[in-house]
C-alpha cells in the first residue's frame, strides 16, 4: 500500500510539473505575441508619421509656389499697369 501512495505521488508530482512547464511556454508565447502585435503598432505609427510629414511638406512647397506665382503676376500686372 505504502509503494502505491509513493508511485501516486510521484505520478502526480510530474504530472504537475508537465502542466506548470506547458504554463510556462504559453506565458512565454503570449509575452512574445505581444512584442509582434507593439512592433506592428509601432511600425504603423511611424508610417502615418512619415506621412503626415510628406502632407506637410507637400503643402508648405505648394503654398511657397503658390505666393511666389502671386507675387510675379502682381509685379506683371503693375508693371502693365504702369
């Protein structure tokens, strides 16, 4: 009887120690999972970044031609007025 309650023990000891191992390999693949998912967002950051920087640039060099465009029409149109 005292050789079947050890051999119970012993089943049951690596039994536990299977499950808290196989635990620890899911908290590990979830730890990991998250790393790909922050990369993901942050890579997706860095692009709307980059182009909201491109819009703006875009823009600012729109709006320099655009006032350098008003500017020789205004100097044509005095000049032709004059």
């Amino acid at each position: 009887m005292k050789q079947f309650v050890e051999n119970r023990l012993a089943k049951d000891r690596k039994q536990e120690q299977y499950t808290n191992s196989i635990k620890g390999m899911l908290k590990d693949h979830a730890i990991f999972q998250g790393h790909g998912e922050a990369e993901f967002r942050v890579e997706n950051l860095r692009n709307a970044r980059e182009h909201t920087e491109l819009q703006r640039e875009v823009l600012l060099e729109h709006n320099h031609v655009k006032g350098q465009q008003v500017r020789v029409w205004t100097s044509e149109v005095w000049t032709i007025e004059n």
